[in-house]
C-alpha cells in the first residue's frame, strides 16, 4: 500500500515536504482528491490525500482549525496546500493543530499542478491495490452468501462490528431499531445510552435532523457526533439505498477502533445487500399485510359467515377468538395533503400520516383496559380492543377515556390535522364485530353531517339522530323543525341573536339558569332576559311535557340538517 512517507522517494515530486503530522508519516493513501469547498467533509474518505490551494481557509483561522480537527477525524491521509499562490509560509496555528491530531501536513512547490500530482500519485498506487481488491471481493462473496441462505440483517449487522471492530446499530427508513450487534471491547455501551427496543426510535431528532436530505446520493458513510454527558462520541452513518430511496441506515458506534479505507468499501457493500435485504423483507411483508388486510375487511363488513372460519383466521391474523370486542374509527382530515398534485407523493405522504397515528394509539396501549389490535385503511385508523370474557365489558365511558387520550396525543402531535373519533359497542362474540365497526363509522358519518371538525362520538351518543337520520326524510325534518323552532331560527338570522344556541345549552344543562349561564359565560339576568325573548316568540311557558319534547326534537334536527345561522 502507498504511504505517506512514500511520497518523499517519487522523483517526479521533488521538493514535496512535511512541516507538521509526522505521526502520521505512514498513513495509508487509498485515494487523490482535490479540496476547495468547505462543505466537502461529508463526502470524503478514510485514506485519501488532500490537495488544495489554500483558497478556501486563507483567510479564516478558525475554518483553518477545524479543516484539519475533520481531516484526522475522517481519517484522511493527509493535507498539501500548494504553496505561494495563497501562503509564503503555513500558518502556525495549522501546524500546531496537525501535529495535536497527527495529521501530516505537506507543502507543495509552486510549480506543480494540482491535477499532475495527482496523476502521479495514482500511477504509483495503481499497482498497489491487488491486496486490497482480493479482500474486497472475499467480503463481497461473504455478504453475497449471508444474502443468499437468508441470514438477514442479524448476520449482517454481527459480520459488520467483527469487520470494522466496532459496535453496529442497523436503523430502518424512519430510524427505528431493525437490530444491534454489541462489541466486546465497547466502553461506551450501547444499552447504557440508548432505548434499545425493536421498531422504536433509537437517536434523539437533532440527531437525525443533521443528516443531509441528500445522503441517499452519497452512498457512502459520513461522519457525526452523539453527544453523551458531555462526551462527543463519533459515529459513521450510510444509507442503505437504491434508486434514491432510503430503505435503512447503518450507523457504526466508533468507539473502539477507527475505520480504515478497507472498512469503508465493506460497509458500502455492507449497505447494497441491505437494501436488497429490506426490499426482499418489504415485499414479503406486503404480502402478508395484503392477506391480513383482506381478512379485516371481510371481517369488519361480515362478509364471513361460518363462526369457525372467524375462529380460525382469528387466531392466524392475531385476534382472541373468545374475547369480547370493540372497535373504535378515526377518521383524519389532513387539509394540506391537497398541495401534492403528483399521486404518488399524496399517496406517501398519507400512509407516514397515519403510520404516525399507529405508532401513536400503541404508544397509549396501556390506556384501553384490554389488548389492542390496529391498522390503518387509506385516511382511516381502526383499532379493535379484546377483553377476556371473564371480565367485566369495558363501559361507554372508559372507552371515551381511552379514545380521548388518543385523540389529545393526535392533536398535539400532528400539526395542521382534525380528527373525528367514532366508538361502536362492545359484543359479546368476535362474529359481531362487524356491528362495532359499523357503529363507529356511523357515528363518524353523523359527526361530518353536522359539520363537526373534530371530536369524540360512542354510537350511544346519537340515538335519536339515528332514529331521525334512518327513518324520516329531510324534508319532513325541515318542516317539523320550522314548525317548532322557526321563529327562533328567523330571528337569530335577522338580529344576529344566538337564542338557538341559547336553546340548546339550556336543555343541556336541565334547564338550570345558574348552570347554563356559567357554561355560555352569561350574566344570570342576560340568560333569564333570552329564556323569556324564546317564549315570547314561541308563545310558550315551556311547561308543557310534549311541547318541551317536540322542542327538544327539533334542536336535534337543526344540528343534523346543519343549518347556518
């Protein structure tokens, strides 16, 4: 392999010196790069030899510093600046800094070219490489091979800290944990710094927010430090990608020994199986979830009949057969989504959202007083929620509880989103849980009509909007309710009064002055002057039982046909 030091005996580069560095004298040079650009540090590699100018730090110490802090940390092979275009002399501030991290530091005489050196330098490593290429291709046949008989990531991730000698963390596309491989001689252990639990989040979101947008383009590791208690710990991520999509990342805890040149053409190759490894594991997962997908409808819409069928692909898909069901829907309104004129994006852009909503109703799994099942339907998330038959059915209100708990966790998490939570019944047999679904989504259609942005309904909760909705046409529920109430609703339209409104809370509160003023944050006197402003319109003393029904029934139908005022 080409060093350093080997530079001094090439004839062709006489007057070529060190000034700084020397304990690097013998650094391996894999590669001949030319460095003019400040933002390049992602995109280079251990081993390689960089030549510049000087143009780009000539006049910035602190840019001079760092240069050299990321060359060592990179594992470059060195620095030449050429010199007299834009230095008489090295700074001393840049010797200093390469001889504290080691990093050789060499000038070159003015009348060089940058590219003649670099041509040089490749024709004499050229012939060095047959080393380096047999061990390339024996790991490449060894990963081949772990592709082949299927021993996924797992071996993957175990052939990679033995390589590169150095703890592996094996992430998906959105950073939740596929797998680790721990090293023996790891002082700064894995477990000690990191929720290592599969399909959670490992690293905390600065982290993954300092990773370019573009790595996928990279295709090669890049170097940034996790902060832990004040020590900055180096780690070297690449993407696992194909065609521009991400499909994982594999992420190098350097904590034991640095990489070298041969361990970055590994990890390379390393990612190319990967992805092919997610690709073939996602296809296979399609066709699972394609399975499942298509027993949930059939079972939600009770296209299956035969109870030993039900009880039977229960226990395949993951469903208790002798639990007690119930099924909560919530449907998501995601305004934004209609900015994405390209299908496919609005298409990926849903599926995240509501991956997101998942995540999220297991992560208040402990809620729901018995054992959750949940999956999404293109807007819609559905979770069904299995109780043992030996305990007592969940109530209307801890299954309100339970879905108010999602429902603030949604809110608060999703920005510039409305949801519409509909509970159905809890049944006794898993045969009948297609009435739960059918509820719930009932009580979601009941929400939309009137007008609802956002809320929480049980089934239970619109039993006369049910009646209502199912059995009378509109416009024999427009006429009851002008019959009964349109004076009111005229008079609200013409003065901009709220006495519907007024109306409304007045029953809901019992027809308790104290307690309908406190709820509308009405003096007493003003909620008195509206109730007696509502009779005189209506010409009633509101005492009548009938009367107070057929009133009340009208109220209801003003929030079903969603008249405006």
């Amino acid at each position: 392999m080409l060093t350093v030091k080997d530079l001094f005996e090439i004839k062709a580069l006489d007057g070529l010196k060190i000034v700084a560095g020397d304990k690097g004298i013998n650094n391996i040079i894999s590669f001949v790069n030319i460095m003019e650009n400040p933002d390049t540090f992602d995109w280079l590699s251990p081993n390689e030899l960089l030549l510049s100018t000087g143009y780009i730090f000539k006049d910035n110490e602190e840019l001079q510093n760092q240069i050299i802090k990321e060359l060592s940390e990179i594992n470059c092979s060195g620095l030449v600046i050429k010199m007299q275009r834009y230095f008489k002399q090295l700074p001393q501030n840049m010797i200093d800094q390469a001889n504290k991290y080691g990093l050789p530091l060499l000038e070159l005489p003015f009348e060089y070219t940058l590219s003649n050196v670099i041509s040089i330098i490749n024709e004499k490593a050229s012939g060095r490489y047959d080393l380096l290429n047999r061990k390339t291709l024996d790991m490449h046949n060894i990963l081949f091979r772990i592709a082949l008989e299927g021993g996924g990531i797992e071996q993957i991730s175990s052939m990679l800290s033995k390589t590169v000698n150095n703890p592996i963390l094996i992430l998906d596309q959105d950073w939740k944990l596929l797998h680790y491989t721990e090293h023996v001689d790891n002082k700064v252990p894995l477990a000690y710094y990191f929720d290592l639990v599969k399909n959670r989040t490992a690293f905390h979101k600065e982290f993954i927010d300092s990773i370019p947008i573009n790595i996928s383009g990279m295709n090669k590791p890049i170097k940034r430090l996790y902060n832990l208690e004040n020590l900055d710990i180096k780690c070297r991520i690449l993407p696992a990608a194909a065609a521009n999509s991400i499909y994982g990342y594999i992420v190098v805890w350097e904590t034991v020994s640095e990489l070298t040149g041969f361990n970055y053409i590994v990890l390379e190759q390393a990612s190319t199986i990967m992805a092919l490894e997610r690709i073939r594991a996602k296809e296979i997962e399609e066709v699972k979830l394609k399975i499942r997908q298509e027993f949930f409808d059939d079972l939600l819409t009770g296209k299956i009949t035969s109870s030993d069928t039900i009880h039977t692909l229960s226990e395949i898909h993951g469903l208790n057969s002798r639990y007690m069901y119930y099924c909560i829907v919530i449907n998501i309104e995601y305004p934004e989504l209609e900015q994405y004129k390209d299908m496919v994006a609005r298409k990926y852009k849903s599926e995240n959202t509501a991956r997101k909503c998942v995540d999220l109703v297991f992560e208040h799994e402990c809620e729901a007083s018995g054992e959750i099942t949940c999956f999404h339907r293109n807007n819609r998330i559905i979770i069904l929620i299995g109780q043992n038959e030996n305990r007592p059915p969940i109530s209307k209100n801890n299954a309100k509880h339970f879905a108010n708990e999602v429902y603030k966790a949604l809110d608060k998490q999703l920005d510039n989103t409305s949801f519409l939570v509909g509970i159905g019944r809890q049944y006794k047999t898993i045969d009948s849980l297609h009435k739960s679904f059918s509820e719930a989504n009932e009580s979601i259609r009941l929400m939309q009509k009137m007008d609802k942005r956002g809320g929480i309904s049980h089934y239970e909760d619109h039993t006369v909007y049910h009646f209502l909705d199912s059995n009378i046409k509109d416009m024999e529920l427009e006429e009851f309710f002008m019959k009964h109430l349109g004076k009111v609703y005229e008079h609200d339209k013409l003065h901009r009064t709220s006495y519907i409104s007024t109306f409304e809370n007045y029953f809901i509160n019992n027809q308790n002055i104290s307690e309908t003023a406190k709820a509308m944050f009405l003096h007493r006197n003003t909620l008195i002057y509206r109730i007696e402003k509502i009779k005189e319109l209506l010409n009633t003393d509101l005492k009548n039982s009938e009367e107070l029904l057929q009133i009340q029934l009208a109220l209801k139908i003003f929030r079903l046909l969603n008249k405006n005022l």
